[in-house]
C-alpha cells in the first residue's frame, strides 16, 4: 500500500507539473535552442585550446537546474502554500519529508530527464564535444548544485509573501544570477562594482565547479565555489527548519 500511494502521489505532481507548458518549455525545448545558438554563434572558437563547444554542456545544464528550481519548484510549493494544500497534508498520516520529497519529485526527475537530453543532443550536434573528466565527480557536482538550488527554492517558498510576489523575487533572481555567472557575459566585461559580489552567485559556483570536472580537472580544483555551494545548503536548511519550527509553535 506504501508504494502505491507513493507512486499515486508522484504521479499527480507529474500530472500538474506537465499541465505546466512553461516549466516543460524551460526544461526540455530550451537548452536545445541554447545550444544551437551558443553553438552556431562561438562554436569556432577555442578557449585555452579547448574547442568552445565543451563548455556547452556545462552551461545548459547549470541555467537548467537553476530554472527549474527557482522558477519552478519556489513558485509551485508557495502555490500549494497560499491554497492551503500544505495545511491539508499535516493531518495527513505521512511525513513532512515524505510530501517534500513528493512535491520536488517532478523537478528532479525532470531534471534528470533535461541533464541525459542535453548531454546527448550536445555530442550528436558538435562532435568535438568530449568530457575529459570522472563520472563519479560529475554526478557528485550535480547532486550539490542540484541541492544548494532547490534548497535556496525552498527556503524562497517559506518566506509569508503572496505566490506572485515569490514568482517576481525568483525570476529576477534567476536573470540577475544568469547575466552575473560568466555565462552571457564574460566576467572582465562586468561593472567593478558587479565584479566584487560575484563570488557569491551560486550559478557561477555551479557553472564553474561543472566545467572544471568536464574539462579533467578535480572537484576540489577551485574549492571555493564547492564551499560557496556547501554554505548556501548549510544557511538555506538552517531556514527551513527555523520556519517550519516557528509554524508549529504557532
């Protein structure tokens, strides 16, 4: 019985998820134009003798994953929040870890589904795309992307705002991080006064800790965007269980 309420419960947030055209856009339509765009426009080039095209992957996937979580799961649990669906789920006999797991399912997995598709279409679209790293550190580098952003997503989500409120603070979130990672624009081109902050852009953590390991070199190569990422995690479930504290003493 435990399973089939577990699979009954993923397979109504997937239901709600895919009723999303936007998230499902973002998702899985919009890497593929990121990479014919980035591809078509700098594929020629090289950067420190490496084809320009490696560092493809690595940038779908960190725009991806803070997208995703941002913009998606924030926006969708503070949702659930104002129409009092969290409300119902506590006196529900199951877990708050059980319902959070359920409710971020989606997104995980979507994002898996979205790391494959990319992976895949980047080498079938520019065969001088070739990771050079180890697959075991890949995958570790996801995973603590991956957790620093849907923790900061959640921690989003607990804040006593109105879901449009939410939905503004983590789309100017996500563009502020995006034109600040050294993604669209080369860091040297920003502002000085932009330059000082950017050390603190979980993106830029993401991006460069992702094509660090892509390009042969180890997690620990530049520790500092693994402890950013680490710290983020750290503050963020430090958040969420001081609110969740905070809501059942109330």
């Amino acid at each position: 019985m435990k399973i089939k309420s577990l699979a009954y419960h993923i397979l109504l947030e997937m239901k709600a998820f895919l009723r999303e055209p936007a998230a499902v856009f973002f998702a899985l339509v919009f890497p593929a134009i990121l990479l014919i765009i980035f591809g078509g426009a700098f594929g020629r080039y090289e950067v420190e003798g490496v084809p320009y095209v490696n560092y493809l992957i690595p940038i779908d996937i960190s725009l991806v994953m803070a997208n995703l979580t941002l913009m998606g799961v924030s926006v969708d649990l503070a949702s659930k929040r104002e129409l009092g669906i969290t409300k119902f789920y506590k006196i529900l006999p199951k877990s708050n870890l059980y319902f959070g797991f359920i409710s971020s399912f989606a997104y995980t997995f979507t994002f898996v589904i979205s790391v494959i598709t990319i992976t895949v279409a980047g080498y079938i679209m520019y065969p001088n795309i070739h990771f050079r790293g180890n697959v075991s550190e890949f995958l570790v580098a996801l995973a603590i992307g991956y957790a620093c952003f849907l923790l900061i997503s959640i921690a989003l989500s607990k804040i006593n705002l109105t879901v449009k409120a939410i939905q503004f603070i983590s789309s100017a979130l996500f563009f502020i991080l995006m034109f600040t990672a050294g993604i669209i624009i080369e860091e040297s081109e920003l502002p000085a006064y932009i330059s000082k902050f950017i050390f603190l852009s979980p993106l830029r953590s993401v991006y460069r800790l992702l094509l660090d390991v892509w390009l042969g070199k180890s997690i620990l190569n530049d520790k500092n965007h693994l402890f950013t990422l680490l710290a983020y995690i750290l503050v963020a479930a430090v958040f969420i269980n001081g609110k969740s504290l905070l809501r059942k003493n109330e």
